[in-house]
C-alpha cells in the first residue's frame, strides 16, 4: 500500500473519481462529506494526506485546515491540498 490519503468533499461524484484513481495507484482511501467529519477521520485515522475541498459543509476547508495545523504542533506533519 502506498499511503493513506483523506479526501474531504460534499460532491459524491468527485469523492468517487478520487477514491478511484487514488486506489488504482494504491493508496488507501478514507472518505469524508463534510469538514467536522473530515476533522476527525484526520485525527483517527492518521493520513499520510489529505485533499481538502475549500467549500465543505460544517467547517469549510479553511477551518479544517487551521484546525489540523493547530492540532499538529509538531508531533507530524501531513500535507493538506486544498481542491476549489
């Protein structure tokens, strides 16, 4: 397995295109539809990264983003790409 990647989008079609391309290159693929949600699938299962929608729903993309860098202090550090 090459890694694990977090993908945070509220459109189910994108979330489906990257979950596929993404586990065809052999990355493990954890899923979230809202920003709150995707917050914690962060801090439970550990991506190596995550690929952020900036328009989610709960927190936005900005939030969540301030919020793992906030968490983080440090300890690791996982690269975030923000998708607009």
């Amino acid at each position: 397995m090459a890694g694990k990647v977090l993908v945070v989008d509220d459109d189910a079609s994108v979330q489906r295109l990257l979950q596929f391309t993404l586990e065809h290159e052999g990355y493990e693929v954890v899923v979230a539809s809202d920003g709150a949600d995707g917050l914690r699938r962060w801090q439970q299962d550990a991506p190596s990264l995550v690929l952020l929608d900036v328009g989610v729903s709960q927190l936005d993309g900005y939030e969540v983003a301030t919020r793992i860098r906030a968490e983080e202090s440090g300890r690791r550090h996982t690269p975030i790409i923000m998708l607009t």
